[in-house]
C-alpha cells in the first residue's frame, strides 16, 4: 500500500525520545529493508525550507 501525504504516522516511543534528545536539530532515520536515509524535522522548519526552496526556483525560471 502507497503512503499518500494525507496519512500520518505516529512515532514510536523509542523514535520520539529520540527525536527529544536531538533537541532542536534533526532526527537521521534509516529505514531497515531500503536502507534509504530520512529526516525528521519539525513542520515549521519543513515548510520554512519548502518556501526557501520554492523562492530558489522562481528566481532560477526568471533568470
């Protein structure tokens, strides 16, 4: 089954103390059966990112 960006997923108790201890930082996560590297932020550095990154290409197509 695909993951859609409407689901959300809880994090277990290992995963969030975890993500506690990092403080303000980001959480690396490995996934066991891809071997593919996340990273868990927090959503306001996520869509802060995502606006930085978006303003990025505006500039590049104009340019």
């Amino acid at each position: 089954m695909a993951y859609n960006r409407g689901m959300t997923a809880k994090l277990t108790k290992e995963l969030a103390a975890a993500l506690h201890a990092t403080g303000d930082h980001e959480l690396e996560v490995v996934d066991p059966d891809t071997l593919r590297v996340y990273f868990i932020v927090e959503s306001e550095v996520h869509r802060q990112a995502m606006d930085a990154l978006r303003r990025q290409q505006d500039r590049d197509a104009i340019a």
